[in-house]
C-alpha cells in the first residue's frame, strides 16, 4: 500500500512539481496531460451523476423524484412566501370593466337549487356551521378593484365586494379552524374544488364576495357567493362555494390534479 502511495506521489509530483523545463516541448506535453486528465475526470463524473439520475425510481405520473424534489421546494418557496405577504395592487373605481370576462363554468352545472343555497362550513369539531347568504350580506363589506389574472394569459381590472374571510372568521369564531393549514372549498356539486393555504386566505383582501360591480353576482360568475383572493391567479377564485373545510394535509384541486403549480401565486 505505502509503495502504491508513494508511486501515486511521484507521478504527480513529476506532473504539477515545480521544474526546470528544457524544452517547449516538454512544457505542452505536461499541458496536455493535465488538460486530458480533468477532462476525462469531468466526463467520468458527469457520466455517473446522469446515470445515477436515471436509476432513480419514478412517481406515478413519471416524474423523476429528484426533480420533484425541486419543484416542490420551488413551491414552498413562491407559494408561501411570496404570495401571501404583500398587498396586491387596488384601482379607482373608473377603471373597473363594465363587462367582465367570464371564464370556466365548471360546477356551474343546471338544476342548481339557488333558493336553498346555504354556506356549509365542516369544523374540525366534525359539526357542520351552515350559513344563509342574508348573514353573510349582513357582515361588514369590503370592496376590491384589481387586476384579476389568469394562467391563460389574460387579466382585467374588476371590481368585487363581499366579506373578509378573516372577518368571517372572526364573526364565525373559527379560530380552531384558522390553526390549519389548508383551507378546502368546492362547489355545491363537489365538481370544482380547490385547496389554499391559510396565509393566503387569512390575507384581508381575500373575500367571500357576493357582488361584482355594485350587483349581485351573475350565476355564471358563482352567485350567490364566490371566493376572490387577489394573490392567486383565477384558477384558485372559485365561483359558487358550497362548502369549506380545514385540513393540514393539502386538499384536493382541480387545476393542481391537472398538472398546475398548487399554490398559483402571483
Ligand atoms: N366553479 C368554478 N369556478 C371557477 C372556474 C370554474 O371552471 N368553475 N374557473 C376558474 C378560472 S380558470 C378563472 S380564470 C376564474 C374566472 O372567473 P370569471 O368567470 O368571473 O372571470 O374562475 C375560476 N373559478
Ligand atoms: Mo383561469
């Protein structure tokens, strides 16, 4: 083993020793050497760190775990930190469209029965609140006027009013509900449904909202109520909430089953 070493010694000595050189030659040659041999390392390593990934095995729907892994780092980061700690952009009130896009009509199916709708809240006790929309018009009103944005790639300045969900809360006393980390809401129908960190929707412009432009919500834009929550993009701005629960394991979401970043931050 010694003799090994000391062979190993010499050779590298011989390659990066400081020396007397005789000839050009000799100086390009030890050059080349050097050059050869960290290229060589570097392909090696390369070669096995692609391989290594390869071997790795896959989730369900053939992503990579080790790339999951950054995604869902990159998630963490942007979903919670960036999203739910800043006040979104407001607007005067003139700038509002009067003719506000309608997009997606999931859970918006026919034969919704308007005129019994209430609000059911799941608690963590396992008691279901149930809310009639005259309680909720009768809590205190805020109004929003932002630029609603959509993965899709448009936006428009609109304008919204409804209660706080941090005032609904309030009101509701669901502070054990509030120690959760998710908030699940969907449709009446269950068939549209998203989930949404708590930060974000205890952020004060996160309303339960009820009318658009001074009126009530036209069905097809969620009456009798809504979720408008300015931090997320529109896929998270679900239209006819049914029910909401807490959780601290990420709820179900429509867009995020479909291959959408979960958190939809903006
Ligand atoms: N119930 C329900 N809510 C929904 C959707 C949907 O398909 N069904 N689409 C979402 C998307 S992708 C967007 S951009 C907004 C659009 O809201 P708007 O129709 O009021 O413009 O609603 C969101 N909420
Ligand atoms: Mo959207």
């Amino acid at each position: 083993m010694k003799k090994i070493l000391a062979k190993i010694s010499w050779f590298f000595s011989k390659l990066f020793g400081r020396r007397q050189y005789t000839s050009v030659d000799q100086e390009i040659r030890r050059k080349t050497i050097i050059s050869l041999s960290v290229f060589t390392v570097l392909l090696f390593s390369g070669y096995k760190a692609w391989m290594w990934l390869l071997e790795q095995p896959e989730d369900a729907d053939g992503v990579e775990r080790h790339l999951r892994k950054g995604f869902e780092a990159n998630e963490k980061v942007f979903g919670k930190i960036f999203s739910n700690q800043h006040m979104v952009k407001t607007f005067p009130k003139s700038e509002a469209a009067e003719k506000v896009r309608v997009n997606g009509d999931v859970g918006l199916g026919e034969g919704f029965d308007y005129k019994n709708w209430v609000l059911n809240i799941q608690k963590v006790s396992g008691d279901i609140l149930t809310v009639p929309l005259s309680d909720i018009l009768a809590l205190p009103k805020t109004e929003i006027i932002y630029d609603f944005k959509c993965v899709e790639g448009w936006s428009q300045v609109s304008h919204w009013a409804g209660v706080r969900f941090s005032d609904f809360v309030e009101k509701y006393n669901l502070h054990e509900e509030v120690k959760m980390g998710y908030v699940g809401m969907e449709t009446p129908d269950a068939k549209y449904y998203v989930g949404v960190d708590m930060a974000s929707m205890m952020h004060p412009q996160t309303l339960l909202c009820y009318e658009m432009n001074n009126d009530y919500l036209p069905l097809i834009q969620g009456y009798p109520l809504r979720l408008i929550i300015p931090v997320k993009y529109g896929i998270k701005n679900l239209k006819r909430i049914g029910n909401i629960s807490f959780s601290n394991e990420k709820p179900r979401d429509y867009w995020a089953e479909n291959g959408y970043d979960y958190y939809a931050g903006l």
